[in-house]
C-alpha cells in the first residue's frame, strides 16, 4: 500500500487536534503551573536521581535556566532539593507530594479527555489506529537509535 501524499500533514493536524484536546483538558483544571513547570515536574518523576544539570541536558537548556525554573517550583511547594544520601556534594530533585498529586489529576483528566475523543470513534478505527501509533513509536526509536543528535547549542528557558 503507497503512502498518500497528504500523510505527514494528516499526522501533523491530528497532533496539533490532540495538542489541543490535551491543553483543554488542562486549563479546564484551573491550573497556576506553567506548561514547562510541569515539564519539569514530569521529567523529575520519570526520573528519581536527576539533578540540576541533568535537568538542563534534558530540556535542552543552560542549567542557570533550568535551576531558576527549579527555583520557581520550590517556591511554589512543588519541588524539594535533596542532598544525596550517597554523595552530599550532589542534590537531588525531588517532586513534593503536592506535585505528584498535580500530576496525577491531570493525567487523568487528560486521559479521559482523550478517551471521550476516542469514544466518537468506531471500535475499528480505534484499533487500527493503536496499532498505527504502536508502529510509529517503534519507527521513531529504531531513528533515534541510528541518528545521534547534533545540536549541541543550549537553550534558555
């Protein structure tokens, strides 16, 4: 089967469709936390032993920047800074549990979100689409594998 021509710009749209959905759902939560103040807040729970420096690595930023979005968190009582019980030089950052509790809420109401989309769809189409999506995560880290990254430039936050 050919790909259509009008694949990438179908793909692109439906991104920016769920981009929208999911930014629905998260300002119907009355949330004060700016969008990359939660990505931080992501990352550090995916992520247990990250540090200020890792951090910057991981949002592509100097760390100055990403220390003062770290700085902003802690005001805010979302994030701890912890010394590291094996290297005290070393300090750890630590989402509080009012942040897990953030997180969690609006997970769920991004997913119900998307579910409520999903449930205008034909069972079918659901499954073609899972195994769609399935086979594009596979696509994307089979390059990523191969394909190094080649911006070494940092960026401020």
């Amino acid at each position: 089967m050919d790909r259509p021509p009008n694949l990438a710009a179908a793909i692109d749209a439906a991104a920016e469709a769920l981009i929208g959905v999911l930014d629905s759902a998260t300002s119907r939560h009355q949330v004060a936390v700016p969008p990359t103040q939660l990505r931080v807040l992501s990352l550090i729970t995916e992520r247990p032993e990250t540090n200020v420096n890792r951090l910057a690595e991981l949002l592509d930023v100097v760390p100055s920047s990403a220390s003062r979005l770290c700085d902003r968190l802690e005001a805010t009582g979302l994030l701890r800074r912890v010394a590291d019980p094996r290297d005290r030089r070393e300090v750890r950052l630590v989402p509080t549990a009012a942040a897990q509790t953030l997180l969690r809420e609006l997970k769920e109401r991004r997913h119900r979100a998307v579910q409520a989309v999903l449930d205008r769809m034909p069972a079918r189409t659901q499954h073609e689409l899972l195994l769609a999506l399935l086979a594009f995560g596979q696509a994307v880290e089979a390059g990523a594998a191969v394909e190094p990254s080649t911006d070494a430039t940092a960026l401020t936050a």
